[in-house]
C-alpha cells in the first residue's frame, strides 16, 4: 500500500496512514497525536492535531502535499 497523508484544514489535523492492517485500538499521546495501533502491534496511522503549529516553515511542506478533506 502506497503510504497516504490527508489534511483537514478546517479541525487543523493532519493525517498519515502508514500501514494497512487489522485495526485493534487508538493510543491517544499528550501532544495531540493519536495513533492507530493494530493487533500485531504494528502503528497503522497517525493523527496530528494542531498541524500547522508542530509542521511550521520548511516542514509546512507536508500539509501542502496532503490531500486537502476540507
């Protein structure tokens, strides 16, 4: 699977899905990132909140190549 990231600038969240697998939980991290764990243990995605504040200057090119869902 090709790795895919989304962006949803109306909530400021960037997505980014790594992995394909089977979905066990979300382990909710106290930055604001949220990742997608699966029943393995591989981390299938992650969501980070506040996007444009972590991902500023030179990094801000990651939410520009997402796929914009808003």
């Amino acid at each position: 699977m090709k790795k895919q990231k989304w962006y949803d600038k109306e909530e400021d969240i960037l997505g980014i899905q790594l992995f394909e697998g089977d979905y066990w939980k979300s382990i909710e991290l106290s930055n604001g990132i949220v990742l997608d764990i699966s029943k393995d243990g591989k981390i299938l995605a992650m969501e980070i909140a506040n996007a444009k504040k972590i991902f500023s200057g030179e990094t801000k090119k990651v939410i520009q190549t997402a796929t914009l869902t808003s």
